[in-house]
C-alpha cells in the first residue's frame, strides 16, 4: 500500500516492517565471526514480530541455496552493509559520548536497542522518538525478558510528523544541554519538505557541540520502483509480502551535508565503499541498487 498523509504502522506493517527487516540484519551480522556487532536483543525483537520470512532470516534458518546465486550474492552484501551501517552509527554515538555528551535523540528508533546494549557512561539519557505502536511493542517485548537499558531511558511515542519538538521536551530534553542526534535509515520515508523540516527542529533544539548523524541517498532523487521491485523478486517468491518501493518518496530533495551545512553543522561524509574498505569487509558492484551509493554522514554543530 502507498503511503498517504496521516498513514501509521506497527512492527508488522508499512514503514514499521522496515524496522523488522533491518533488526533481522543485525541479527544475522551479530552472528558473524568477524564481530563488528553484537545485537543480542535483534533476533528476539523479530521472532516477537512473527513474520515469518524475517524470523527465518534473523534465526539463520532461511537456505539461501534456494536462490540465484547472484541474488544470495547481493543478500549476503546487505548483511554486511546492515553490520557496518550499525557499527558506523554505534562508533558516532561512542565517540559523541567520549566527549562528553550526555543527552541523546535516537529518531523512528524502530527496533533498535542501543539504549540497552551501548555502554553509556554514567549519567547519559537516552530519548527514542517513534509511532506509540513502535515504542510500546519494543519496551514491552525487552521488559518481558528482564532487559534493563545501560542508560537512563525515555521515550516519547509521538509521530515525526507531529510537534516531536514539544513532546521531547515535555519528557525532559534540556535544549541548554549538547545532544548526540541520529536519524539512521528514516529520511527515505520522509517527503522532502519533512526532511527539511527534520533537521530545522534538530537545528532549533541543539546547543553548541551537539552532534548529528545520519545517510545521503543519492537514489531516491531518481528512484526507479520498478527496478527496485524486479531486485526484490526472488524475495516475495520466498513469502516477503512487502512492496518496498510503495514505503519511500522519492524526487527532488536537498542534498543533506549541503543543508545541515547551511544551518551551522561542520559536516563529514563517508560513502558506502570507504566504509567498507575501512573494515576490510569486500563489496560488490551496486550499480542494479536503485538507491545508489549511500553516504553515511556525521557533524558537529559549533
């Protein structure tokens, strides 16, 4: 279903289910000998979502025998790439606390459980901001197994496309007080001017020597859905019953180091092959990716 102005979700649905898909990734990654993450928490959040195609993945029980080998090829990339995007966004959050901020935003936080598998130093609170449906399923699902976050915790279930400022606010932010900002794998699903507006707000809450993280994805200027779903093919053959090029708006939109810049953020870039290459992990060739050779970006604001 296409997305449409008001639209909501859970874990299992839309938008949501991205968050599955990705949490599925970590699982997969946190498995790998090479140790670049550890995400106990991911494969207990997808068995808890029951979707069956992401529960086989997140559990290691989906055969990739059973495709073509380029498509397994491409699949075992996305892991590597969900392993190295959750390193790159865990390093930003390490380093931004190392220097002694104490205050961090996780925007859409989906399934993801830094707040309870990072080591904080003493004295951080960590505020994730998603749908009501999104925080409630994952603070519920943790609390049922004993999980306690290793940093003070607050949430603030409120859509972004509603006055989030207010509502953080309201749960304790300290606009007075530096704030180590990520919106990782969420501005894709954002029309532009909500973009923009995104990182207005994050502009207008931070003090100086906040830090902000998040991607460039030069694809979805000129997304192609169709190409998108013909690489997705073999996946809803094995049961994926989700039209991913249906959740993203794609078109025009401001290139993000170029606009974080313009409001005061010293801005730096990494794209995709460098961040592999910084690993040691090999890559394959992108050019059938219809969203084109992300750039992981991070700054400072002065």
């Amino acid at each position: 279903m296409a997305r449409a102005d008001g639209d909501s979700w859970d874990v299992a649905s839309s938008v949501g289910a991205t968050a599955t898909m990705v949490a599925a990734g970590r699982a997969v990654a946190s498995r790998d000998p090479r140790g670049l993450i550890d995400d106990p928490y991911a494969a207990l959040l997808v068995r808890a979502v029951g979707i069956d195609f992401f529960t086989k993945v997140a559990d290691g029980d989906f055969d990739l025998t059973g495709m073509d080998p380029a498509a397994g090829a491409e699949m075992q990339a996305r892991v590597d790439e969900m392993a190295l995007r959750t390193k790159f966004f865990d390093d930003y959050f390490l380093a931004s606390t190392a220097a002694g901020i104490r205050q961090v935003v996780i925007l859409a936080s989906g399934l993801d459980s830094r707040a309870y598998r990072l080591p904080w130093p003493d004295g951080t609170v960590v505020f994730e901001v998603d749908q009501p449906a999104v925080i409630e399923f994952k603070t519920s699902t943790l609390a049922g197994i004993g999980a306690k976050p290793t940093a003070q915790r607050r949430t603030v279930a409120i859509d972004l496309r509603e006055d989030w400022p207010a509502a953080l606010r309201a749960a304790g932010f300290d606009s007075t007080a530096p704030t180590a900002w990520c919106a990782e794998g969420l501005l894709i699903y954002l029309p532009p001017e909500a973009q923009d507006l995104l990182f207005d707000n994050v502009t207008a809450l931070s003090a100086p020597g906040s830090t902000v993280a998040t991607e460039y994805v030069p694809g979805i200027m000129n997304f192609d859905a169709e190409k998108a779903r013909a690489g997705t093919a073999q996946m809803r053959e094995f049961g994926l019953d989700l039209d991913m090029p249906s959740l993203v708006y794609h078109g025009d939109r401001k290139h993000v180091v170029e606009y974080l810049t313009s409001l005061g953020w010293q801005m730096t870039g990494l794209p995709r092959a460098d961040l592999f290459a910084q690993h040691g992990v090999p890559t394959v060739e992108h050019d059938n990716d219809p969203l084109g050779e992300i750039v992981y970006v991070s700054g400072r604001l002065q």
